[in-house]
C-alpha cells in the first residue's frame, strides 16, 4: 500500500448521518423531535454537516420525506450545514426534487447539501408504488443528474422556481464502484457507503480518483466515508448498544423490518451462525467502530489513514437517545 501523510481530525470535517430511527414503542413524532435535539448538540459540538437518508416501507425509519425533514432540522439550527444523504434519484422526477431543494436553499441560504443516490431504498413493490412504473432503471441515473443540473443551470426546457440559478452542492452516493465513476466524470464530491459496504470502499475510492476530471464545482477529488460509530464510557456498554443495529440488520436479512429494538445482553441468542456472519460482514471494522473513545479514536484515524478520506460522516442507530448523545459527544472530543 502506497504510504501517506498521516491525517489528523482537527483537519477533517466529521458529520452527522441521521436515519431518523423509529424505536420499538414509539411513534414518528418522537423520532422527529429526537433528530431535532441531536441536531442541536452536534452543532454546538462543532459537526459540519447534517444528513439525511429516503428509505421507504421501513418501520424503524422516519426519514421517508427526507426533504420535508430537511426543512424541520434546518429551521430548528443556526449554522449546520443540512442535507440528503442521500435522496434516491430513480423514486422521483428530477423537475420535484430541484423544487424542493431550491426551496429549501431559498428558506437558508448556503446551507443545504444535496446528496444523490440511484439505488430505489426500497423493495420492488414499494419502487413501483413510489414511481407507478418500473421501466426506469437505476441505469438512467446519469441521465437523471444531468437534468437535475440542468435544471439548477437554467438550461433545461422546463424552469424550476425556486431552484434555478441556485448554488446547491450536489454530491453522489454509493456504495459500489458506479456512483463512484459517474462522480470521477461529472467532477463531484463523492460520499461512499463504508458503513454498511466495507469491502468495496478501498477499490471505490480508487475508482474515484484515478478517474476524476476537475469541473467548475470541483479541481481535485473530494471523498467523504461513511462509518458506525457506538462510543461510551465502558467497552462493555459500547458493545451493549451496537446490538440495536445488529437486530436491524438482521431483521432486514430476514425479510422482516422491524423499528429499532433496545439493546440486549447476548445478540448470539438471536441470530444463528450464518446470519452473524452476513450481518458482521456489513458491520464489521474499520468501518463499524465500538468502544471507548480511545478505541474509537485509534480505529478512526486508522480508517481515515487508510482512505485519505476528506471527510467522515457517522452513523450512530442507538435506541436511548441519551446513549446516542453521549455517542456522538465522545466523538466530538476527539475534533478538540
């Protein structure tokens, strides 16, 4: 492996990718009111970026109207910059979301991030309920970007008011080598997956930037890396709470969604051996990250050395919101 300069936090902007979790026992608002308040800290706590994620016919995540939500975090913060990690492209036509994301940069003005997906965050039957047909392809998100940009730049057929004219970085997502080419040839910043596709983060990255061509947005390449973090004051409560999102991990293995369940003493009395072993190899390290903050902040750097990652956005599914405050204020440290 090529050597390089070691990367330091204080240099990296490290943010915040919020699926909203909806916890067994409770309702949508509380969800909301939640992310609001997390929002909040981290802001005061020095995170540069607040993203949210469209999944649909998921129970345990409210985030389905992800520029709706968008709206509410925006307006409940001062300066965070508020985005979509991602908005699913194919779900929608291009004219919508250059609408609501000129609407949402019109109400806070250079504060909004827009990231792009192209797979459909959804089964089958519920992408055919979302867009009435199923003859579009994740294969026309090229084309669904470019009109997108059109639309900002003025140069489409059709206007979007408000959107036109407006400044919105737009990011691509993804969490296999596609985005990542697509993002090399159109110049933009590309946010890779890590946290739930860990083994093709190295190969995606390189993809990325051994093919990157500079853009009027965009010079060099700019890579930002998702990870999951579950940080706390003992190894054992770290531990403890990273069993929420193994359930749901496994529960959606299963074929069966569930909203995020409490943490419990021995995930092995849930899962057989094969089902640990597919879900490990999405949560599995580097990029799934559980300890005190010195283990976080050793496995961080190392992940971040590995990447070269110019930023980090971190997951956290954890089902008491205080542990999930605490979580992320542990991870706050390490940026002093």
């Amino acid at each position: 492996m090529t050597k390089h300069q070691p990367k330091h936090f204080h240099n990296i902007p490290l943010s915040v990718l919020d699926l909203s979790p909806i916890n067994e026992g409770s309702q949508p608002g509380e969800s909301f009111n939640k992310s609001v308040d997390l929002a909040q800290h981290v802001e005061k706590w020095g995170f540069h970026r607040y993203w949210l994620a469209e999944h649909h016919n998921m129970p345990g995540i409210a985030s389905s109207a992800t520029s709706v939500v968008i709206g509410r975090i925006a307006g409940a913060t001062d300066h965070i910059r508020v985005g979509s990690g991602g908005i699913m492209l194919p779900n929608h036509a291009p004219l919508v979301i250059a609408e609501q994301f000129g609407t949402l940069e019109s109400m806070f003005p250079d504060r909004i991030d827009l990231g792009l997906g192209r797979a459909p965050g959804s089964d089958q039957a519920t992408a055919y309920a979302l867009r009435r047909t199923l003859h579009s392809s994740p294969e026309d998100f090229p084309l669904q970007v470019e009109e997108l940009q059109d639309y900002f730049k003025g140069t489409a057929r059709v206007h979007a008011y408000p959107g036109e004219g407006l400044t919105i970085p737009i990011w691509l997502l993804g969490s296999s080598g596609f985005s990542a080419q697509l993002a090399a040839q159109k110049g933009l910043p590309f946010s890779f997956a890590s946290h739930f596709s860990p083994d093709y983060t190295l190969p995606a990255l390189h993809l990325y930037r051994k093919n990157f061509q500079p853009s009027e947005v965009l010079e060099k390449p700019h890579v930002m890396v998702a990870v999951n973090i579950f940080a706390a004051d003992s190894e054992e409560k770290a531990k403890w709470l990273a069993t929420s999102q193994q359930q749901q991990f496994l529960s959606l293995r299963r074929g069966q969604p569930t909203a995020l369940k409490p943490p419990i003493d021995d995930i092995d009395d849930v899962w057989s051996i094969p089902e640990q072993e597919a879900v490990r190899q999405s949560l599995q390290s580097p990029a799934t990250i559980i300890g005190t903050v010195d283990t976080v902040k050793e496995k961080l750097e190392s992940f971040l050395n590995d990447t070269q990652a110019d930023e980090i956005i971190v997951n956290s599914q954890i089902y008491h919101h205080e542990d999930r405050l605490r979580s992320y204020e542990i991870v706050a440290d390490l940026m002093d």
